[in-house]
C-alpha cells in the first residue's frame, strides 16, 4: 500500500469520491455484500478508490471486532462480483492502515477502462421488507461520498479518463524510440497478453534473468487463472485418479521452487497466490513420469 493511500486513511476527516467508511460487515449478511458491491463497481467505474472497514461515517474508530473481514477470501469477492455484473473483477487488495492509532482493515479498489454494469438486481431483506442495493441494468459511479446510478457527465469522464491513458501510452512509446541509443532493437508488443496457440501469436518468454526486459502482466487474471482451489480441481482431473490436496501443492511449492518460477507462480501483494495453467500441466507430468512425486516432495519438507 502506497504512502499516498496510507496518509488519506490517516488524515481524511469524512468520506470523499474515492475514500469509503464502513463501521461493520458481516460476510454472512446479503444486505452487507450487495452494499459492498455497489460500492466496488463503482468505485470501479471512477476511477478507483479505497474502503475502510472499522470506521464510521464520521471518520471515528468504530471499534468493531474487523476478524471476520480480515479473514475474507479474495476470491469470493471476485464471485459476488462476478455473480451481479457478469464480469470477473480482481483489480483490488486487501491490507491493514493506521485512523487514530486504530488498524483498520483497507480495501484499495483499480479502475476499469469499460464501466461494469449491474446484470442482476442486489435484493436482500431488512424487517421482512423487500430493498435493493442496485438495480438490474444501472451502472455506478461516485458521487462525493455516495455510490449512485451514473449520469452522461460519469460515461464522458470515463471516455476522456482511457483517452487520456491511450495519449499517454503513445507519447511514451515514442520517448522511447527517440531516446532509444543508437543500434537498440526497438519490439513492439501487445500491452495485454493473452494466452493463444494460435501461428501468429507473439511470443514471450518468462525467466528468471534479472538483466532481462522487466515484463508486467496487466491482467494477471489471464496469465495466473487459479488460486489453489481451482488449481487443485484442475490438477486431479490431468492425473485421472489420483487426488491430492493442497498439502501437496505446498511441498511441491517449497521442495521445488516454485514460487521463483514467474511461469508458475505470481503473489499479489494483498490476495492469494495464483497459478498458471503451465504449473498445473507440469504438476501432471511429473507425476506422470514418477509415480513417487508427491510422496517424496512430503519427505522432502519433513526433513
């Protein structure tokens, strides 16, 4: 978390268009996920912007017992999501900041370049009455300190928001051609990538020489698709009967390397591990070529 991030947690005095309080949450409430979600997507949709939980609207320490929220797994974020807008968004962390010598728990939330809309209504009960959070078909925005239906002044802010980032992915690429030195090999590559087999797809090649060209996925999603459940799900259905757990993807892990290996491994600062599809395969084929993989690999961490 950058100090930018750390001192507008510290200092803000109320709740701003991209700073959020919460005093509770109750990972078992529907009205407290489908308030949460709205308040991601739009936040989301303006740009980015960060959620204290354990604080209240007027920026005191609530202090509320924030266990259970430290305690969220990202990936169900990425489903509740994903269950009312249709898209898989995994562009947040989590992680701790000081209010008032209080640590509250942050959730720091990117932009997105295509504003999500709400394909499901968010209902949930309160005193036996039907409410929604959001309706089916708006798109969210901030306003001040409030997440609402967005306006034509929201849909040009965030047209003008991806041509400013285009301009300045032009200028900077040709920055890098006039000040390139005399006899550089100048590539042009894709900014995304995406895993294809087909011909005429660009190749890259990850390793682990620090004297390389720096490579940064900006949708690690894509590269790194499986936290370890998924992971675990496609590993046994590759080995056809043998299952293993993730005890086994913890020894492989330690006894192997493998979080050094950037084509298996990626760690986000504030989630789970993810996995590549490559990881998983070569799970497979080692166990493919000795029988004895996963049970040397216990060994290897006993010792």
């Amino acid at each position: 978390m950058d100090d930018a991030i750390l001192t507008k947690i510290a200092t803000a005095e109320s709740e701003t268009a991209d700073l959020d309080f919460k005093s509770a949450f109750d990972p078992g409430s529907v009205r407290d996920w489908c308030e949460l979600v709205k308040d991601i997507v739009a936040f989301a949709n303006s740009g980015g912007g960060c959620i204290a939980f354990g604080v209240n609207d007027d920026g005191s320490p609530a202090g509320t017992d924030l266990t259970q929220v430290r305690k969220i797994d990202p990936a169900t974020v990425v489903d509740k999501v994903q269950k009312y807008t249709d898209q898989h968004f995994a562009s947040f962390g989590f992680g701790s900041a000081p209010r008032l010598d209080v640590d509250v728990v942050v959730m720091v939330i990117s932009g997105v370049s295509m504003p999500m809309v709400f394909t499901a209504t968010g209902n949930y009960e309160v005193g036996g009455k039907q409410r929604n959070a959001f309706q089916q078909g708006t798109v969210y925005f901030r306003h001040g300190a409030k997440s609402e239906p967005g306006t034509t002044d929201d849909l040009r802010a965030v047209l003008e928001r991806e041509i400013d980032r285009v301009r300045s992915s032009w200028l900077d690429g040709i920055n890098k051609v006039v000040t390139a030195p005399v006899g550089a090999t100048i590539s042009v590559l894709p900014g995304e990538v995406s895993l294809s087999g087909a011909a005429e797809a660009t190749g890259v090649r990850l390793v682990n020489d620090e004297t390389a060209p720096a490579f940064r996925a900006m949708r690690t999603d894509l590269l790194y698709p499986h936290r370890q459940t998924e992971l675990l799900a496609k590993v046994n259905k590759l080995l056809q009967g043998t299952k293993i757990s993730g005890h086994d993807v913890g020894c492989v892990r330690k006894t192997h390397g493998i979080d050094g290996q950037p084509n298996f491994f990626y760690k986000p600062q504030y989630s789970t591990p993810q996995y590549s599809d490559a990881f998983a395969e070569w799970i497979a084929e080692q166990h493919r070529i000795d029988p004895d993989f996963f049970q040397k690999a216990r060994e290897a961490c006993k010792r």
